[in-house]
C-alpha cells in the first residue's frame, strides 16, 4: 500500500501560507510559466504497449452498465477496464451520457443495472475505503464557507493521513496558482478559482483513480496546459484516470485512450486515437 | 389593454424618427459563405437621441407589468380563500388572546410585574432596532434585481430619481412594521393605550430613521456606522432582555413604574419622529451616489431567499445568509491544522470555533434561559422550552454538518463514512452541550419540580441533549422532494413532508422532552436521545423516497442473484420426519 505520509519535494525556495504578516508568494511553477510549449502531446511511443498494460492492476471495472430514466435509456450496456497508470476520456455529443456514466462510476447515481468494482470491490460512495481510493472533481463539490483555500487543502491533506502536509499545500497552491487567494474565502473566488480548488483538492490527497467532469471547464489556456502535464506527471506514478472531456489538447497531453459516446460501438471500449475522436 | 395604459405607452415613447423603408427582397438567396446585408448597416447615429425622462420610464415599466399580469387579485382571492379563511381565523384568536392577557396583566401589581411591563418597551424598542439595522446591513436597505441592474441602472439618467420612490417604500414598511410588531407584544405588557402608541410610533420613527442613515451609508459604499449601530442595539437588547429575567426571577430590583415607563413614551417619540425625518432625508439626498453592485447584491440576495421561502426551506434561507456573511469577511488569516484523520477535523472545528465566537457568546447567554423559566415557575416544561431555545443557539455551531450534509461532493472528499464524519463534525458541539447542562444543571436541582433530587439533575442533561440533537436534526434533514407525487391540500399541491419538514428539530425535542413533561423516568429521555442520535449520524433519516427504494431494489437484486448462483449448486433439503 502506498504511504500515506507525503515526502517533500526540494523546492528551493518555498513560502508558508499559514500564520499572520505578510506573504512572500513569488515562487511560480514552471509548468505553468508560459504557454508556448503549452499543449505537449504525449507520443504513442511514450505509451505502454497493450502487453505492459495488461500486467498493471486492474482500478476500474465496469461490467454492463446500463442506467435508465423512466423509459428512457441514457446509457445502454457500457463496460470499461481501466488499470493502473492509464487514462480514459469520454467524449461524445451533449447528452450522450457522459456525466451520467462518471457519475455511475463514483455512487453518485445508481445504475439501472451493471456492475461497478474499484480495485476489486463493489464501488459504493459510502464506503470508507472507495473515498480513499477515489477522488472525484464533478459539480456537486462544495466548499465550507468560512475556511480559507489553503484551510481546505490542509484539512482535506491531515484528513487523509498526512502527519505534516504544509510543503505539499504549499507546491500545490503554486501550481493551481491561487497563492494570492490562499487566505480568502471560498465565496469571493471566481469561477475559475474555485475550479482550481477544486484541482487542488484532489492533487492535495493521495488516491488510485482519479473521476473528473471536465476538468478544463473555466480554465484558461495556461490552466488547461498544466492539467494537461500535471494528470500525465500523476499517471506515471500509477494513477488511473477517467474523465469526460471536449478539451482535444488536454485529452491529447495526456495520453489518454478515448471512449466515444453516443455512436454504436459505445458497449464496447473505442480505442481511437485523439485525433480521429475529437 | 385600458385606455390609461394605452395613454402611457403612447406618452412613454420618445420621439423617433420614421423607421427606414425595408430594403427589397432580394430574389436570389444568399449563400452561408458570402453572408452580407443587402442594404447599408444600420448606425445609431442616423437615429433621434431623445432626452430620456425617468416617469415616462418607470409608467412603461408598470405598464409592462400590469400587461403581463395573468391572473387578477380576484382570482388570487378565490384561488387561496381557504388559506385567507385561516388567517382571518387565527388573527381573530390573537386578538382575543391579547385582551385577555391584556386584562391579567394590568391586573398584577407585584413589583415584579410592574417593573417587567416598565421594562416591556424599552426591550421591543430595542428588538425593532436592532432587527432594522441587520436587516439592512444584509440588504442593503436599497435593493435592484439583476435585471433592473442591468437594464435600468445603465440607463442615461439620475439614479436617485429611480430610486426615489423604491427608498420611501422601505422607509415606509420599516415605520409600519417596526410600529406594528411595537404595539402587539406591548398590547400584552398592560400599558395604557396611549402609551402603547407612543412607544409603538416611536420604535417605527426610529426604525426608519435607520432604514434613511443605512441608505446614506450604502451610497457611500461604507459598512463601519453601520456595524456600529448595530453593536450598540445588540448590546442594549441584550443587556433589557437580561435585566427583564433577572427582576421577573426576584434576583434583581429596578425602581421602575409605569409613569415613569409612559413619560419615557413621549422621549422616545420625538426621538424617533426626529430620527425618522432626519434619516430619511439624509437617505433621500445622497441616494444618487449609490453603486449598482450594492444595489443588485441586495436584490440577487432577496431573490434567493424568496426562492428559498417559497419551498419554505428555512436551512437554505440560512445558508444564503450566512455565505452573505463570509463573502462580506472576505478574507482570513489562514491557521495550521493538528492532527491527522477524524481528529483534525475536530481540531479544525475548534479553530473555526475561535474565529467566530459570537456563537459561543449566545450559547453562554442561553444558559439563563432555564433558570428564568424555573423561577417563574414554569417546572416539567422547561426542558422542552429551553431545549427548543437551545435547538436554535446551537444551530450555527452545526455549520460545518450542514455543509457536509447538503451536498455529497465535499463528504466525497474525506476517507471515511458518513457516521464517521458526522461523529468528528458534531464532538465539539457535543462537549459544548455538555457544559452547558453542567452549568444549568444547579438551576434544575434547585429550583426545579425535583429538588435536590436525581431526577433534577437529570433534567439538566435531557435538556441539553434536546437540544443537541433538535439542531443536528435541524441541520441535516433534507428538503421537501418536489419531483415526488404531490398532495392534495386545501393551500393547493403539496410535496409530502414540505410541512413536516417545518417543524424538523422541534420534533425532536418533543420525543426527547415527552417524558419528562408526563412525569416518566428521565432515562427514558436519555435512551430516546442517544437512538436519535445515532440514526442521525448514521444519515439514514436524510435518504429521500427515491433512494430508499433504490436501496429496496438493490438489496432484491443481490438477493436474487445470490438465489440464482445457489440454484445452481445441489440444494439441501431436510424433511421433517413425522412421528
């Protein structure tokens, strides 16, 4: 089992959110720093042959997922595996079923019929264990009024086990870019603030497979570039990704392999590459 | 359309030029690439800029409105005549209610009595101020909608002229309101009735002079004078409401009669006519100068919470507030949390605790609650009243729950379940509750129905337990399900539980408090509470009727696959031999 107690990263020069005076925010990450190198696509060749893959853990499996409303079937027999280190990007047409499958996946809505397993359990939102598996970024996050951003990382961070979370609050509050807004509170962020939060959120905890409902929603072009290499540096060290998507580059940076939905082939696993599914 | 509005329109139009003839049609359709108007552009510059006149506006605006109007007030009266019929018929008691106690009152002449209706005024003088000043410092007093915003307020013309009328209208209501809720509870006190109009029009006159000193504040886009004001009422309502207990509890004695009390009436009349004439012209003359935000803010606030109202989702009302509240705060100074897992949480909850104490303060002061209702006698009753006070000063200590329980995303993000989240986010209210029982428990051993016995001290602890769970219930009941199958009721379509959801809490401190009102052992208080408790925590009473059957169906589903897989192994059978 991974550790749950962080280690550091050396950062140079590094600054405390916490306490009062003034704050010395100047560290920017390079990740971050520009955008013209912004939309690096990960080449086929960096990409684990379908024989490496098949050796890694299994993180999600989904059995014929079927989820109805009424008469009306939103998703019809879906099935997905997903294992360590890879990630999947839904895509299709508004009201294909994107959201209704992610929120399937994380207990959210309960499917009509289908099977739902997390490393080998029964998904179940109310399960300890699957909310420490899994972290989720989909709309219904909401956030204590009267905690400040870095508040929330640290308490989200100790809530998971870690014995002394401030340098990983403090590199993750640099890259989301909310430095500047780490002491204020969650009611006077812009929309694109309270997404990065949310990004932070789940960077902030450790966790084997990572849902999101379109990650990129109200991010600017620098943001999406660094989501983009951020979710690859995070699936290099074994994290499974799902997520629904319309951002071509983000899906692109990432690797990620597509399922479309809404077309016929949707009960099985499309394995297109960006190019011809965006 | 009448006559009159016709009129209007035809007044409320500028003078413009004849529109430009249309170009003719042209024969051949233009294809999607080369998309170009046939004729020139159109420029404003080509057209007549009239002077804009704010009447000619705002007659439009009501003419717009009366002609969009579908149903009539008449159609509004015979629709809701049941609901009307019920409201006559409880006013009707009210006021019979209050000429009896009217009459009792005037009738004590203890010294007590006399001194509490001396002080009776003073505090509903001090209610109508204080609730005035925070009523508009949440709102502004002055308020735009996002449309009127965006439409109106960008107009060519002088804001104050617009909002002229909409600032008498809330000068207005708070004089009437203030005046009116005056005169009712002092009705009660067994004042003379000049007396009663004296103080009740001086409470109105001193509320709208608020309402026109706030409006001169927001026009200047300043908060201080008015957080001052309403520090200085807060503290004189509370210190009347706590010299009010202490002398109708013997424990204090003020040299207070009723002349004195009525001569004071006159005082505070011209003090409120006064502040009133002065507030309101100061409002009047700077009320140009206010900021289109302050104006919509209020507005898009007063919206929520009519939406809110409407499902009579009162836990929602509060949410609205109190995110107003801390958007106003705007920014903290950040503190480290202690700890890792349920214990940080904890700890988080005691710092978030210290940055706002204000809630401790009226925990703190809720603690004379019983003893007042001890002295005066009021004996097996006072669990499940002060219990019910307690519900609603430890509501705001739940915040945190509330927040967890409204939306299942941020619970998503903690490693653990929803008993053991809930369990972490209630403890520190829990130890709160437990010293206030401490603190209350001597007034019960003493002065209570039992004293000095076990089953006073005991009182204490059922007592707070009410309460604690009263607002863990309050804070985590789900709204009313309005995409269920509606009921049928005299006031129209209903979801089931809109009106038990009203009364949530409350019930609880009922089921809690029952016992000990009918004279039963207190421990059967306590277990009711402990089992109330842990189905709260445990979040099963918060699954609305769609999950439970989605449970229902899952839990069958399971079972019938279980029975299939075993239907294909070799059953046993046992035969039951007979002898």
């Amino acid at each position: 089992m991974t550790s749950l107690i962080h280690q550091p990263h050396a950062a140079a020069s590094r600054t405390r959110q916490f306490g009062p005076g003034p704050r010395r925010w100047s560290r920017t990450d390079p990740a971050t720093d520009g955008c013209e190198d912004a939309f690096e696509v990960r080449p086929a060749g960096d990409r684990d042959t379908m024989e490496d893959m098949a050796k890694r853990e299994k993180v999600l499996q989904v059995s014929d997922l079927t989820k109805k409303y009424g008469d009306h079937v939103v998703v019809d027999g879906f099935n997905l595996t997903v294992r360590a280190g890879e990630a999947i990007a839904l895509t299709g047409r508004n009201g294909s079923g994107k959201s209704t499958v992610l929120r399937c996946l994380i207990g959210a809505d309960r499917p009509t019929s289908g099977r739902v397993e997390v490393l080998g359990r029964k998904a179940s939102e109310t399960d300890p264990q699957f909310r420490t598996d899994v972290a989720t970024i989909v709309d219904d996050l909401d956030f204590f009024p009267d905690l400040s951003v870095v508040e929330h990382l640290d308490l989200l961070a100790r809530a998971h086990g870690m014995v002394d979370p401030d340098d990983l609050v403090d590199e993750i509050l640099a890259e989301v870019q909310l430095v500047p807004q780490s002491g204020q509170l969650p009611g006077t962020l812009s929309s694109g603030q309270r997404r990065r939060l949310a990004l932070a959120t789940a960077l902030v905890r450790p966790k084997k497979l990572l849902i999101m409902d379109e990650p990129e929603q109200r991010l600017d072009v620098e943001g999406v570039s660094w989501l983009g290499k951020r979710l690859a540096h995070e699936m290099t060290k074994g994290l499974a990704i799902v997520m629904a998507s319309h951002e071509p580059r983000l899906v692109k940076a990432m690797g990620a392999r597509i399922v479309r939905l809404g077309d016929e082939s949707e009960t099985n696993e499309s394995l297109v590459e960006p190019e011809q599914a965006l | 359309m009448s006559a009159n509005s016709k009129r209007r329109r035809r007044q409320s139009k500028p003078n413009r030029p004849q529109n430009p003839p249309l170009p003719e049609p042209v024969e051949e359709e233009l294809s999607s690439s080369e998309w170009e108007p046939a004729g020139d552009f159109a420029d404003v510059e080509d057209y007549e800029v009239a002077q804009t006149d704010e009447r000619q506006l705002r007659l439009l605006m009501r003419d717009w409105r009366r002609g969009r109007a579908t149903r009539s007030l008449w159609d509004m009266v015979t629709d809701s005549y049941v609901a009307l019929f019920s409201v006559v018929m409880i006013l009707a008691m009210v006021v019979s209610g209050i000429m009896s106690i009217q009459q009792s009152s005037a009738g004590c002449g203890t010294e007590a009595c006399t001194t509490s209706r001396g002080l009776l005024p003073w505090l509903m003088t001090a209610a109508v101020a204080t609730t005035t000043v925070s009523l508009c410092r949440i709102f502004g007093p002055v308020t735009a909608s996002a449309a009127e915003g965006f439409w109106l307020l960008d107009a060519p013309i002088r804001r104050s002229r617009v909002l002229n009328r909409r600032l008498w209208t809330v000068v207005a209501l708070a004089f009437t309101g203030g005046a009116a809720v005056s005169a009712l509870v002092l009705l009660l006190s067994g004042l003379a009735w000049y007396a009663v109009v004296l103080w009740a029009l001086g409470a109105g006159g001193l509320a709208a002079g608020i309402v026109g000193l706030c409006a001169q504040e927001q026009a200047a886009d300043r908060m201080v004078f008015v957080r001052v004001v309403q520090s200085f009422w807060i503290i004189v309502a509370t210190a009347t409401l706590l010299a009010m207990i202490a002398v109708s509890a013997g424990w204090l004695n003020l040299p207070l009669d009723l002349a004195h009390t009525e001569f004071a009436g006159w005082i505070v009349l011209g003090i409120g006519i006064t502040g009133a004439v002065g507030g309101a012209l100061a409002g009047r003359i700077h009320l140009g100068g206010v900021g289109r935000a302050r104006l919509v803010s209020g507005g898009d606030l007063l919206s929520g919470l009519q939406g809110a109202a409407f499902a009579l989702d009162f836990a929602l009302m509060r949410d609205i507030l109190v995110e107003r509240r801390w958007m106003e705060h705007g920014n903290v100074t950040p503190e480290r949390g202690r700890a890792v897992g349920t214990a940080a949480i904890v700890s988080r909850e005691i710092r978030k605790l210290r940055r706002s104490p204000g809630r401790l303060v009226t925990l703190g002061l809720s603690i004379i609650v019983p003893y007042a209702l001890l002295s005066i006698g009021l004996g097996n009753l006072t669990p499940a009243l002060a219990g019910l006070v307690l519900v609603f000063v430890m509501i705001p200590l739940f915040d945190s729950m509330r927040v967890v329980n409204r939306t299942k995303g941020l619970a998503r993000c903690f490693p653990m379940s929803a008993s053991e989240l809930n369990t972490a986010l209630t403890t520190l209210p829990g130890a709160l509750a437990i010293g206030w029982a401490l603190l209350v428990t001597p007034g019960f051993v003493l002065l209570g129905s039992h004293p000095m016995g076990p089953i006073g001290a005991a009182q204490g602890f059922v007592t707070a337990m009410a309460g604690y769970v009263g607002a863990i219930r309050w804070v985590s009941a789900r709204p009313a399900d309005y995409s269920m199958p509606m009921v049928a009721t005299g006031m129209g379509a209903m979801p089931p539980g809109l009106m038990f959801n009203m009364f949530r809490g409350i019930d609880m401190v009922a089921i809690i408090t029952l016992p000990l009102i009918i004279g039963w052992s207190p421990l059967i208080s306590v277990a009711i509470a402990v089992i109330a408790y842990l189905v709260l925590r445990s979040g099963q009473l918060n699954l609305n009727a769609e999950e439970l059957m989605e449970r229902n169906l899952e839990a069958r589903q399971e079972l019938a696959a279980l029975r299939s897989q075993s239907s294909g192994k070799q059953k046993i059978t046992y035969t039951r031999t007979r002898r």
